[in-house]
C-alpha cells in the first residue's frame, strides 16, 4: 500500500482519465513551463520485466505517449491497459474526491458491472452482457411468434369466408378471358380484309405499268428524225456565226485603220504649224538679245558708281570687351547667389524638421489624452478642454489630467512608477483652492475625473534624500519620488497618496540580495524585473512578503520632455532669423545682377547694330555683282539658241513621212470592202438554209406533242395505281402491327381462333354476347379474388416464418440456460464473498453492513448488486444512496466496499483519492485500519491512497509506503535535505528559514 501525502497537492490526470477539474489537458502545466508529463512504471510478467508508460503534455493541448522510452499511438496504450486490466473509468478501481458521491449515486445495476469488471472471472461481464442481449432478443422473438400466430388464425379464418365469392369471380375470369381470345381474332380478320385489297391494288398497278411502257415506245419513235433535223439546222447555224464574226472583225479592222489615217492626217497639220512656229521664234530671239546686251551695260555702270565701305573694326572689338567683362561679373553674382540659396535651403529644410518636431512633441498632449481616453476615461478630452476654456475664473492654477504634467525621461522610471500608483490618479485634476476644488467637481462631473486638492503645508518639508553606503552596497540608486519632474503640487499628490518616498529604485544587483534589502528597513524597491513588497501585520506583527513582475508602462512612455520642446523653440527662432537675413541677402544680390545684366545686354544691342550695318553694305554690293553676272549668262544662253534652218529642214522630212503612211492605210481599207462583201453574200445563202429546216422540225414536234399527251396520260395513271398500292401496304402493315400487338400467331391461338366465328360480323356478336354473360355475375368487392390470393400468400409466408421462429426461440432459451448455468452460480459465490468480507468490516466499526444480489429470474438486465447500511443501532438498513447517508457515511462505505474487493481484485493496481475527507476521526482511524489490513494481504492488488492530511500515531505494516509530494517556490533546498534522508524536522526547518 502506497499513501501519498501532499504538502500543496494538485491533482493530475492519471494515464487515460477523463479531465474533470480542467477545461483543457494544458491546464495541468503550471509556473511558466512549456511542458509536462505523467509516468508510470508497471510489472511486466516477471520480476525483471519493467514497463514504463508516459504521456507528455505541452500548453498547446497536445499530447505524445511513450512505450519503454518509445513515442507510440494512444491506440497501443489501450491495448496495454487492457491486458493489464485498468480501467480507468472503473469507479471501483479509480475512485476520485470529486466522485465519490457519483459511486453513491450508482444503481444497484451499473454497481455490478462495475464490480464485474473489476473483480472475480473476466468471463462475468462478457456473460452477463451475452444473457442481457439473449434475454433482450428471446423476448424480441416470443413476442414475434405470439404477434404471427393470432395474425395467421386470423387470415385463414377469413379465406374460408370468401371461398364461395371466389368462386364465382373465377367464372366470370374465364368468360372475360374468352372475350379477351375473341378480341385478339378481330384484328387478324381484318387484317385479311387489307391483304386482299392490296392484292387487288397491285394487280392494276401491273396494267398500268404495260400501257406506260408502250406509249414510251411510240414517243421515241417519233422523236428520232427531229433529232438528225436539230443536227442538221446546229450545222448551218455554227457555219452562220462563223461567218458573222469574220465580218465583225473585218469592220473592226476597217475602223481602226479610218481612225490610223485621221491620226496621221492631224500629225501632218502639226508639222505645218511648228514650221511657222520656229519661223516666229527667230525673230523674237534677235529682239531679246539685243535688249540683254543694253541691261548688262546698265548694271556694269552701276556697279562702278558705288563708293567702298570699311567697316569700323577697332569699335567692335572694344565693345566686346566690354561685355565680356560684364558677363564674368554676371556670373560672380550668380555663383555667390547660388551659395547663398543653397545655404537658405539648408536652414529651411532644418527649420522645417524643426517645427515638424516641435508640433510632434506638443501633440504629445493629444496622445496622452488618447491614452486616457482608450483605458476608460472617454470624456478625458472634453474635461481637458474646458478646464483650458475657464483657467480665468480660477482663483489658482490648476493642473490636469496628472499625465499631462509628469515627464518620466527613463523608460524603466517610468514602468514602476505607473505600476506603482493608482490608475484613478492619472486622469485626475488637482486644484491648490477650495473653492477652485468645489468649481471644478460641480462642472466636470459629468466628464466622470476625479478631483483633488492640494493644501500646502510648510512645516512638513522633508530631508533631501541621500543614498547610504550600504544601499549602494546593494544597489538602491534612486527613490521613486526622485524620477519624474513635475509641479510641487502634483509631486506632493503623488508622494502623499501613494508613498513614493517609501519605495526604492534597484538594479539587477538587488534582484539578488533581495533578502538584505529589507533589513535596512526598506519595505519597498523595484528592480527591472522584480518589485518586492514587505508588509506588517498590524495583530501579531507577523512579515509577509510579495513578489510581483514589473509590467510594462502603456501611458506614460506617451509623454515628452519639456526642456527639449523650450530648445526646440529657441533653435526655431534662430532659423527663422537667419532665414529672413538670407532672403533680404538674396534681393539684394538678385537685384545687383540685374543691373549688370541689363548694361551688358546695351552694349550688346549697339554691337549687333555695328554689324548689321556692315552686313548691309556688304549684301548690296554682292547683289550688284551677282545681278551682272546673272546678265551675262542669259546672254550667252541666247546667243547659244539651235539654228531656225536646220529644225525647218527637220519638220519638212517628218511631213513627207507621214504623207507616204497614210496613203498605206488607205490602199488596206480598200482590200478590207472587198473581203467583207463576199462573207455577206455567204451568210445570207447559209441563213435561208436554216430557216427551212427550222420550218420543218417544228412541223415534226407538233406530231411528236400529240403522242406525249397519250404517255403523259398513261404515266399518270400509273403514278395513282402505284399509289394506291403503296395506300393499301401501309393500311395492311398498319393492320398487320395492331394485330401483332395485341397478339402473335401461335399454334394454340390458332387452334383457338379454328374455333371461333370465321367473319368479323360473327365475331363481334360473339364477343359482345360473353360480355353481357359476365356483367350478368355481380358482386359487391371487386378485388376480392386479388384479396384472397394476397392472404394465402400471407398464410404461408407467415406459417414459414413461425416455424423457423420457434426453432428460433428453442435455441435461444436452450443458450440461456446453459449461460445461465455458469454465470449466476459464480456471481452468486463472488457476491457471497464480497457481503462476508463487507458484513465483518462493518461490524468492525460497531455498524452493520451487507451486500447482496439483486435478482429477477430472466430480466438480466435488471440483476444489481444492494449495499444496505446502518450507523445507529436502532436504525434499520438501508440501500446506499445520496438520500439516506451523509458524506462522511457514504465514504466509510465506499471504502469498505472497496476494501471487500481487494482481495478479489484482478488488476495491477487501484487508486483512491481523498475518500477520509469529511470524516470523523474515529471513523476515519477505523477505515484506515480496515485499508491498511486488506492492501497488506499477500497476492492483492497494489493499492494508491492520496490524501492531503493523516492522523496521528496510525499503525502501518512493513507493506505500506508514504510518499509526500511538496510544491512551493521554496521547494529546491527542502528537498535535497530529504533526499539525503534527513529527519522532518530538519526539513520543515529549512523550509521557514527558507521564507524569512
């Protein structure tokens, strides 16, 4: 026996229970860490043989099994478990704090499948689920069978009923079913009605047939000598457009050779005229170059009485000079000017960084006022702004929110100094007047800040604070109160309400001498990680100490400093006045360089015009020169014209050329009148030819139309006999496919329509006589016969099935008696033992108790296991329930029940958890001996006790073990003192050194 005894004990899940005091398996890690695990060594089949089973489990709700070190799937641990046998969920062997009352609550029913499960043969609960599902399916079937039996009695008692009905409808089936033979005849008969018609049909379609082939015969005789006339006629008419197109092309050519003559002809006359052209041209030539030789004189005289021009060089050159040396000023000017803009554009661009700084830090302000506003003071912003609206009307200043007055330069300052005060305090408003207090709260109230009034006090002014040697020693710097710069009347607020004089600034260093720091009488100091609180107990003085975290400030690392906002105003007025000195530089730079600009632009101007009256002198004299020479060369063009005799003599051998061309043209014209008589006479003979055998071939085909007519008419005839064949098939194949759907002609059908009427007269009689015969048989249900066949196949489907249900039942009520045989006995020995073992607990502990079967002969389902008690003498027993026992009881039950399993027990181990809770000591001292006795028993399961708490001077066996589990931040020196097996009080020694 295993007791565990737990200093601060936190229940873990075992290997496969179900969560119960956790939202999540990743509850269970605790203190930071990442990860946990659960491990549990188990005997194998021999000594030597360990199995050790864990489960690792991170924040994540993962989960990862391990088999010998191995990582394996939950499936494989199942198994494990159940060939050992645990069952977790097993209330009998795994019994928590928390279900102890839910074993209480079990039903006489689920406590011995429990119980089952847990102790005596592992065959009990396979036996006991077969009898209850047998059972289940035996009462299944003999319901089934009595159901079938009255279900059957009563379709044949109705058969016999209707037997004399049936009867007579089966008459009346046999009439309409030779109504029914009769009908499939019918259109058979018609059908040979159709046959002979088309037989008839195709007989005068033959006929016509003959008549049409004779008739075609005829025609073709007729038609031979049309055709040699036809042939005869195409002969003279391919002869006649021969000879049209020779005429038509003669004419052609007769045309073209008219217009050849008319072209020369106009050739001629041309000639002629260029003749007297050239006879004028000569004339004209003499006039014009006499005229070019007197201008020629004209411009040569001109040209001698223009004076000559020397331009003023030396003027020009000093000009020149002039604006050269302008220029070079010029550009001095624009080199300084642009030194001086690139310096301007410097200063503005710093002055700008300067003042977008500047507006950066005083938005502090609404940054702040954000901050407050996004941790719960949302009017903060409408409280700031008429506070600054109505500064006027108070008597003193008033500072606030407070955040917008405290400037913390060290981020670190700045994280324990917002921890370190009350949140309220940051949005609050502090007035150094009563009456200024009694304004404000009256008009902000509905702006939700509180307001606060400081009253000045002279007499209470402190020490200036100094660091001794021995905190600096342990590495105090600072006190809180000296971090942050703000009014005194802020200042003293937050010292007078929050004790910022009494709490120190460490360093890492103190983080590890944290012990010494409070005897210095330091109760309170931060370091960057650590803030440690010492407080007194105002009753029995006892220390108690904290440690907290420091967290990381969200409102006042929004602030800015106000010494750097006056800097930056200074450096923006400096830039400002060096900005205006620069540009007033600039203009009048910019003016200077204008002035030089525009006298060298002057002297320039009266440069250009020098040359340009230069330039003018010498394009006139050019152009006199080039107007003579352009004289010159028209005249010698003149002069080199072609001789007028030599260009007549030409002209006269193109004219007599021509001449001898058109009298060709003529002589050919000639010998074309001639060729184009004799093919006029030709075609008029060939055309009188054709118009005779035209007159005969339609002499010819008037005959030829007279015998069409007749094999016109005989086709015709022909077409409507093939038609009225074709009218007839399709009224006889449609006949033919009626009748074969309706019936098909089989050697019984035939034998049966021999018998009948052999006309379609006769036929309908026939049929319309049967059916009058069976309207004649009446009766009130239609479907009767349909009913009657229904039933009987209902009566032997029903009389198969009962037989194979008996059989049925046979067999299962002979398996029941036989699984009945070797489980009720067994249970009943095993349940005899458990009340023996109970009943001698009970007594023990000056009650009575016992446990007994609850049986209800074939209802398997409903056997239980009654554990009926009593505490007081005059009480009766009664069933173990939450209704009639106390806690404490129900757990003195519970574990006695348990203890009477122990030694039934066959799996590796069991758990129990807490069960002497809400006890009374001697119950508790008694069951505790009862526990100890059972575990101690050789060849009994290993049995685990948690508990937080045992009495006193309890009697162990040499079989029981204590296990204390200790938790705590004081954990790590206690338990390398127990480890070395030092005594208790050793170790509860230097567990309280460990706290002070």
């Amino acid at each position: 026996m295993v007791l565990v005894r737990a200093l601060l004990y936190v229940p873990l899940p075992l290997l496969l229970v179900v969560i119960h005091r956790a939202t999540s398996i990743g509850a269970y890690v605790k203190r930071g860490e990442e990860s946990g695990y659960i491990k549990i060594s188990l005997r194998g089949d021999t000594k030597e043989e360990h199995l050790t089973i864990m489960r690792k489990i991170d924040t994540r709700n993962k989960s990862e099994w391990f088999f010998n070190g191995k990582v394996v799937p939950k499936g494989e641990v199942l198994e494990i478990t159940k060939r050992f046998n645990i069952q977790v969920n097993n209330l009998t062997q795994f019994l928590p704090q928390d279900r102890v009352c839910e074993f209480a609550k079990l039903s006489p029913v689920k406590l011995l499948e429990e119980t089952e499960k847990a102790v005596g043969d592992p065959q009990l609960p396979v036996q006991h689920c077969a009898l209850v599902e047998k059972s289940s399916k035996l009462k299944t079937i003999e319901c089934t069978v009595k159901r079938n039996g009255d279900t059957l009695n009563q379709l044949k008692a109705l058969n016999v009923e209707q037997e004399k009905d049936v009867e007579r409808v089966r008459q009346r089936a046999e009439l309409l079913e030779k109504v029914e033979s009769m009908k499939k005849k019918l259109p058979w008969l018609k059908y040979d009605m159709k046959k002979a018609e088309y037989i008839a049909a195709k007989e005068q379609e033959k006929d016509a047939k003959k008549k049409l082939d004779e008739a075609a015969n005829t025609l073709h005789e007729f038609s031979k000598p049309i055709e040699g006339k036809k042939q005869e006629k195409a002969i003279l008419d391919g002869d006649c457009k021969k000879l049209s197109s020779l005429i038509n092309e003669n004419s052609k050519k007769h045309m073209d050779f008219v217009e050849k003559v008319d072209q020369v002809g106009v050739q001629v006359q041309g000639k002629y005229k260029e003749m007297q052209e050239l006879r004028r041209q000569e004339q004209s030539r003499q006039q014009r170059i006499l005229k070019a030789r007197e201008e020629l004189a004209a411009a040569e005289l001109d040209l001698q009485t223009v004076p000559a021009y020397e331009p003023p060089h030396d003027k020009i050159e000093k000009l020149g000079s002039q604006i050269l040396e302008l220029g070079v000023q010029a550009n001095q000017k624009r080199l300084q000017k642009s030194e001086k803009e690139k310096i301007l554009n410097q200063n503005k661009l710093t002055l700008r960084q300067c003042s977008d700084r500047l507006k950066d830090m005083e938005d502090k302000n609404n940054k702040l006022l954000h901050a407050l506003q996004n941790s719960g003071a949302e009017n903060i912003f409408e409280a700031y702004c008429w506070l600054q609206q109505h500064r006027h009307e108070l008597n003193k200043e008033a500072y606030g929110p407070v955040l917008l007055e405290v400037n913390v330069s060290n981020r670190a300052h700045a994280n324990y100094l917002e921890d370190h005060v009350g949140h309220y305090i940051w949005k609050s408003f502090i007035t150094q007047d009563a009456g200024d207090r009694d304004f404000l709260a009256k008009n902000l109230k509905p702006f939700d800040v509180p307001i606060l009034n400081y009253v000045s006090n002279e007499s209470s002014r402190k020490e200036p604070f100094q660091i001794s040697e021995e905190m600096r020693a342990l590495g105090i710097s600072a006190r809180l109160d000296q971090v942050f710069d703000a009014p005194h009347a802020v200042k003293e607020v937050l010292i007078s309400q929050f004790g910022l004089d009494s709490s120190y600034i460490g360093s890492k260093e103190t983080d590890q001498k944290a012990d010494n720091v409070a005897k210095l009488g330091i109760l309170d100091f931060w370091t960057p990680e650590n803030h440690y609180r010492w407080s007194i107990s105002r009753y029995g003085g006892h220390v108690s100490a904290s440690v907290e975290p420091v967290n990381q400030s969200r409102l006042l690392l929004c602030s800015a400093d106000g010494n750097e906002i006056e800097r930056l105003r200074s450096k923006k007025k400096k830039l400002e006045e060096s900005v205006d000195e620069l540009e007033e530089s600039l203009k009048s730079m910019q003016t200077e360089q204008r002035l030089i600009e525009d006298e060298a632009a002057k002297l320039q101007k009266e440069r250009e015009e020098i040359i340009n009256i230069v330039q003018i002198e010498k394009r006139k004299r050019r152009e006199m020169e080039n107007h003579i020479n352009l004289r010159k060369r028209k005249l010698e063009s003149i002069e080199k014209e072609d001789d007028i005799n030599t260009a007549l003599a030409k002209l006269v051998d193109q004219a007599a050329d021509l001449n001898i061309q058109q009298f060709k043209y003529a002589i050919e014209i000639k010998n074309l009148l001639v060729e184009i008589v004799s093919c006029k006479w030709s075609y008029a003979e060939k055309h009188m030819a054709s118009i005779e055998f035209d007159a005969k071939i339609r002499e010819l085909e008037f005959n030829l139309k007279q015998h069409e007519k007749l094999a016109l008419q005989a086709s015709l005839h022909y077409e409507d006999c093939k038609k009225e064949v074709e009218h007839c098939r399709k009224h006889l194949s449609d006949a033919k496919r009626q009748a074969e759907s309706i019936a098909f002609i089989t050697p019984e059908l035939e034998k049966e329509f021999l018998e009948m009427p052999t006309t379609i007269e006769e036929l309908e009689a026939a049929i319309q006589d049967n059916i009058s015969q069976a309207n004649s048989i009446f009766f009130l249900n239609q479907n009767i016969l349909q009913e009657y066949e229904h039933r009987q196949r209902q009566i032997e489907d029903l009389s198969t099935k009962q037989e194979a249900d008996k059989k049925e039942l046979k067999r299962f009520l002979a398996e029941i008696d036989a699984l009945k045989e070797k489980w009720l006995p067994t249970l009943r020995n095993l349940v005899a033992q458990i009340n023996e073992t109970f009943s001698r607990n009970f007594q023990e502990m000056a009650v009575a108790g016992e446990v007994s079967l609850d049986e209800h002969e074939s209802d398997f389902d409903k056997f239980g296991i009654l554990i009926k008690v009593k505490f007081r003498q005059s009480g009766q027993l009664e069933v173990l329930s939450a209704h009639h026992q106390s806690g404490g009881e129900r757990s003195v039950s519970t574990i006695l029940y348990l203890v009477s399993l122990q030694d039934l027990t066959n799996c590796p181990f069991r758990v129990v958890d807490e069960i002497n809770q809400g006890m009374d000591p001697i119950n508790e001292r008694k069951m505790f001996q009862q526990l100890v006795r059972a575990a101690s028993q050789p060849n009994t399961p290993q049995c685990f006790l948690l508990t937080p708490k045992l009495l006193p001077d309890l009697e162990y066996s040499e079989a029981c073990s204590i296990l204390n589990i200790m938790n705590g931040p004081w954990i790590e020196q206690p338990s390398k003192v127990w480890s070395s097996g030092e005594c208790w009080g050793t170790v509860t020694g230097l567990v309280g050194e460990s706290r002070c």
